[in-house]
C-alpha cells in the first residue's frame, strides 16, 4: 500500500511561483513512476508532468518551460516547481505514482484511469 499526501498549494497572483510537494509512504519501493495531473473545474484531469526514479521526466506542452519537476529518492519525495503562473493554471493538483513508467505514459496519452494511486489534491488558485 502507498500513500501519497500533497502539499504546498494555495493562492498566489498571476506570474508568480508555487512549489508542490508530494510524500509518499508505504510500500515506496515498488514505485517507479510518479507524476503531478491537474484539474481546471469542470474539467478532465491531465498530465502535468512526470518523472521516473532514474530521472528521465515529461512535461505537457503547456506548461513547459514554466514547470520543473524534480524528485528526492531518499525522501520518497516529488516537487513540482511553477514559474510564471497564469489564471488558466488555477486547478487542483493531484500526485500520483505507478511501479511502472508505462501506465504515466498511458494515463499521458489515454487519460488519467490508467493510474490508481493518488493523493488527495492540492488547490492552486491563480488570481489575475
């Protein structure tokens, strides 16, 4: 079993920065594969970014440039670190992981089903 919790949202004004953080705990070892989704209201949830234990990352074309995602191995950790925010990026931020890189790429590609393990959500409100 793992547990994700996420934390670090908020609101904040259009351009500035928010860094997200997501622990996990639990049966770490089996995941390979974690990534950050995000949904606007009303909305279906989408990729945002994911990252692999080795490093190899992806990142959805709008918010590249804008957005790094990082991870912390040793503290079972995974951040996502947003510059230059706009109204448009206001959703609730989920994290997510899977022991493979494959179900990222289909829930990328497919949608947000192919993954089973998430957090709670982190609410992020761009003001303009």
């Amino acid at each position: 079993q793992v547990h994700l919790v996420e934390s670090g949202g908020g609101s904040v004004q259009a351009g500035g920065s928010l860094t997200l953080t997501c622990a996990a705990s639990g049966s770490v070892a089996s995941i390979d594969a974690m990534g950050w989704h995000l949904q606007p209201p009303g909305k279906e949830r989408g990729l945002v970014a994911a990252i692999v234990r080795d490093g190899i990352v992806t990142y959805a074309d709008s918010v590249k440039g804008r957005v790094t995602i990082s991870r912390d191995n040793g503290k079972n950790t995974v951040y996502l670190q947003m510059n230059s925010l706009k109204p448009e990026d206001t959703a609730v931020y989920y994290c997510a992981a899977d022991p493979t890189w494959g179900a990222m790429v289909a829930a990328f590609l497919k949608g947000y089903q192919y993954l089973e393990l998430w957090g709670q959500g982190a609410p992020v409100t761009v003001a303009s």
